[in-house]
C-alpha cells in the first residue's frame, strides 16, 4: 500500500483500537468513507480487505462490513470444573512428555488420566496483494503423504511468538513478511494433549534468500485462496494450525465453499 492507503488503514486501525467502531457495530459505507478520508474507492477497498484477512471486520453482504466480536450466546453458570489430584511422569525428553493425572469429575469417582504434553506452536499465513497465500509442499511420514502447509515451529522458551512466526517463515521459505499479526489462539487436541496454538496473518513479504532449514523446508509457492477450498476437499491442506488460519482468512473474508462459521 502506498503512504495515503496505509495512513487510512493506520486511521480505520486507530478507531477500531479506541472502540470508535466497536464490536457488533455496521461499518459506515463505502461511500461515507470515501468521502470522509479523502481516498479511492479501489484503495479503500485494499484496506477494508486487508483488516478483513487481519480479522478486525467481517464481511456482510455486498460492500457492507461489521465489526467482529458481539455474541449474543451466554456462558453457563454454576458449572465445576474437574479437580485435579496430582500428576505423575511417565516419559519425557526434548520433544513430549507423557503422564497421568489423578482427575475427579464432578459426581464421579477419581480416576487417571493420560496426558500428553507438546510445544508451544506458531503458525503463519502470510498473504500478498494478489489474494495468495504463502505455502509449502511437503511430506510428512506419519500419515505417509503429501500436502500443504503454512510455514511455522516451535516457540523457543522465552521467545515471542511473534518473532517465532517470522523466523519460522523466513527459515522454511526465504520471504521475509513486513509485519505478522496474532489471529487466534488454539489447542489442536484438547482432551488429551496440550499443546498450544498461535495462529498470525501476515501481509507482504520480501525474499530475502532460500530457505534455510532443509528439514522443514519443501516446495515454496505462492497459493492463490480460490484455491483453498477445492484443495480442503481434495485433503491436500495438511496440519491443523494451516487449516485453522486458512479457514479464519475465508470466513473472514465471506469466500464462497466454505462456511464461514457465524
């Protein structure tokens, strides 16, 4: 985006923040933006998509926007949560760690639980002004199969997350996104593994070399979104952190195939 688009993206961003748009509230229309901010409708359009794919608005009907956020739903009340008794080891090194936990359910009687505990995760989908997304083709020999898969790994102790979506990124593909942004947080297998989630959305990147980590590295290309639908009914999108940001960035944007879950 040019310096007149990024200040109105910078503008649209700061009312968000301040709770000016608040959640649930219509966004002004296309016109009255148009002609408050001094902008193309084009360039305006850049910008409301980009804070779509960043899921700071939804889209609802043609050209009309919402703020995100407003549920009607209530939380139940005067629920109790299991109690937990101890837990033991039974495995770990570097990688996993397993044990059993002395769990009591409310009404029934203690039992042990397994319980397996995994990294802390990022995952990024970075996108371009072409509607495409940054991914890999890779193998992976657990399933024993090929797929794609958004670039990402594991949060080092002390690390932001943040910094390890960029990293990763850089690493397993060579492009360098200009900002990365948190979308979601998730635990892919909650019952029994936990095992966090980051999910970013990034916009932009620059190549600034060739991939660098052999071992995660695979094919890199440039995956337009029309795309992602039929590979998700083809079962060539691999991982749950890639289905999980690909499936944000359509709902987010109102794609048609896929059901955007409101």
């Amino acid at each position: 985006m040019g310096p007149k688009t990024t200040k109105v993206y910078e503008t649209i961003r700061a009312r968000l923040d301040s709770g000016e748009y608040a959640p649930g509230d219509k966004m002004p229309s296309e016109r009255t933006l148009v002609e408050e901010l001094g902008i193309g409708r084009t360039a305006l359009r850049q910008v409301l998509a980009r804070l779509v794919a960043e899921g700071s608005l939804e889209v609802r009907g043609r050209s009309s926007y919402r703020v995100p956020g407003a549920v009607s739903v209530k939380r139940p009340e005067k629920l109790e949560p299991w109690r937990i008794h101890g837990e033991r080891d039974l495995y770990d090194n570097r990688w996993v760690k397993l044990q059993l936990w002395d769990v009591e359910p409310p009404g029934v009687e203690r039992f042990e639980h397994h319980v397996v505990k995994l990294h802390h995760v990022a995952i990024t989908a970075v996108l371009d002004d072409e509607d495409r997304v940054l991914m890999m083709w890779r193998y992976r020999f657990v399933p024993q199969q090929w797929g794609w898969e958004l670039p990402g790994g594991i949060v080092d102790e002390g690390e932001d997350p943040a910094d390890t979506a960029l990293r990763e990124v850089v690493e397993e593909t060579g492009w360098r996104p200009k900002a990365v942004e948190h979308v979601v947080t998730y635990q892919p297998m909650v019952g029994m593994v936990d095992s966090p989630h980051e999910i970013f959305v990034g916009h932009g990147a620059e190549q600034v070399g060739s991939p660098t980590d052999v071992e995660e590295a695979g094919h890199v290309e440039w995956v337009p979104l029309a795309d992602i639908p039929g590979l998700m009914a083809q079962g060539e999108l691999m991982g749950s952190g890639t289905l999980v940001a690909l499936l944000h960035i359509l709902a987010s944007r109102g794609k048609p195939g896929v059901k955007a879950g409101r």
